[in-house]
C-alpha cells in the first residue's frame, strides 16, 4: 500500500472524506441508528487516531532526544507510556468500527449493504485481526498493556507487549498476540508499531472509499479547506523516526512515512527502506513490571536465558 499525502482533494485528510461530506443528511440513515452524520463520524474517528499518535509521539521524541544528549538517560517513569499505547490501539481499533458504521448509514436499508460491508471487512481483514484480536484479549481476559525500552550507545526503543499468562502463572508477552523469536519473547516497537498504525488508517479509509463508489453512488468533490495542522504535526514527527527495530521486526516488512516534499509525506508499507540496526548488537532492556498477588515472576521479551 501506498499514499501520497497531501491531496488536491482533502489535505491531510482520507480522500473518502470528499464522499462524505457532501452527503445530505435526508439521504443517511444515521440519525435512525443514534450516529452522527457520516462525516462526522469519520472525522471524529479519525482525529482521535492522529491525536492518539501525536501525544505517544511527542513524549517518544522527547526521551529520544534526551538519549542522545545523554547516552546513559532512561526515562523515570516507563508506566506513563502506558496509556497512550491504549489509546491508540483502542482509537485505532474504533476507527475500523466506525468506518463499519457508516457503511451502515449510508447504505441504510439498501440490499447492498450486505456485500458492501464483506467487501469492506475482506479488504482489511488483516489489520483488522491484528487490532481485534488485542482489543479482545484487554476486554475479556483482562490484559494489560507493558511498556519496556531498549538501550545501546546513543539509542532508545520504546517499545510495548500485552500482558499474558506463559506456563506455571508466569507473566510475559501474551502468545496469542506475540510469536517468540529465536527462544526471545518478544514486543512492538514505536518506531515501528506507531508508522503501522497510521498508514493502515489510511489504508482502511481508501478501503471505505472504494466500497462507497462501488456501492453508493455517492460523488467526491474538493473539501480541503479545513485545518490539518495537528495532522502535519504527528506526520512531521512519524518522519523523524528512525528505524531502529526489535531483532523480530528486522525480518517484517518496513512501514515508511517519509517527507517528498517541503509539505508532503509518502506513506508505504511495505517499502525499501534499510533498517538502521539490522546488525546484531547487545541492547540493553528495561521495563517497570508490577508482581501480582500470586502471579510472582515474570518473563522479561528479548531476554535469553
């Protein structure tokens, strides 16, 4: 997948925002459903990832700096990467549900909407697995975001696991969401995990776009004339981050968020962008891990014993 922001037509934005918002509100059947128009909807959604990203973006920068200023700085306090992590997994994962949302409302009653909404679910059954999958592992079995960080010279990687139960009640990364590596446990890192998230934001929106043309008739014209600042700012940032990688993500494909121009970005997944530490290194890992009541060890991820 690949994207070239800005558009003529919308910006920053998806360009199936174009669909939207020139659709009458007499002919969506949100207000039958309790929804906003599907515009807004989409809007909403949509800055509530981009907002997600930034915060956990510009604290991630932050400590990156102040590695690099002083090689033996590691942040105080690990834990409160932990909230924004949930939020853009959940805000990411709402996105999908709310794109899924306006299929229904623009689509309303139509005989369509069945085939619409497989297409659509089709199309991005893939990251949708991934987000779901650990929606559902926090919502029913009561996992827990982890966050951790990795060390070495002038380098910091912040990174996360979902929380599981290993054998014999060991706490460790959850291996229905984190494959092992060599014997390693293993995570996500932001600089990777972060890139992820919003290109396949885009990717889900050009989903949506493809299935409304196809199956509501609804026509795009230019709409570019809102704010986008906060959107420059999170891709501004995505663009500085460097690729420095978890040893499992050496060997997965490459998102890329890139600058082309002096306002614009390329977003690719994969691409042929090199890896900054792909040769074996020794990296130092660091994590705040809290011990239950009976739960009383825990698996550190890219740890060897």
């Amino acid at each position: 997948m690949k994207f070239q922001i800005p558009s003529k037509k919308t910006g920053y934005y998806p360009e199936v925002i174009s669909l939207l918002i020139n659709m009458e509100c007499s002919n969506a059947g949100h207000s039958e459903l309790g929804l906003n128009h599907p515009a807004d909807v989409f809007y909403f959604s949509f800055l509530e990832v981009i907002d997600s990203a930034k915060r956990l973006l510009e604290r991630l920068s932050s400590d990156a700096l102040k590695r690099k200023e002083n090689h033996a700085y590691t942040p105080d306090n690990l834990e409160d990467y932990r909230v924004d992590i949930f939020n853009l997994i959940f805000f990411s994962a709402n996105f999908i549900e709310a794109c899924q949302s306006i299929l229904k409302s623009v689509l309303n009653k139509d005989e369509r909407f069945t085939k619409a909404s497989r297409e659509f679910k089709d199309l991005t059954s893939s990251y949708r697995a991934h987000v779901s999958k650990i929606i559902n592992e926090i919502k029913h079995k009561h996992r827990r975001v982890r966050p951790f960080l990795s060390s070495w010279d002038a380098n910091l990687v912040v990174g996360y696991y979902i929380e599981g139960v290993l054998p014999e009640g060991t706490l460790g990364a959850d291996p229905l969401i984190h494959d092992d590596f060599h014997g390693m446990k293993t995570g996500f890192s932001l600089n990777r995990n972060i890139p992820y998230h919003l290109i396949n934001t885009y990717f889900v929106s050009s989903a949506l776009s493809s299935v409304l043309v196809k199956y509501s008739g609804l026509g795009s014209s230019e709409c570019n004339n809102f704010s986008s600042d906060e959107i420059k700012k999170c891709f501004d940032m995505l663009s500085d981050l460097p690729l420095l990688f978890f040893p499992d993500e050496i060997e997965m494909k490459v998102p890329s968020i890139k600058r082309n121009k002096a306002e614009g970005f390329s977003l690719e997944l994969p691409s042929g962008r090199k890896i900054e530490n792909r040769r074996p290194h020794i990296m130092n890992i660091s994590l705040s891990q809290r011990i239950g009541l009976q739960a009383r060890s825990f698996s550190l991820p890219y740890f060897r014993g």
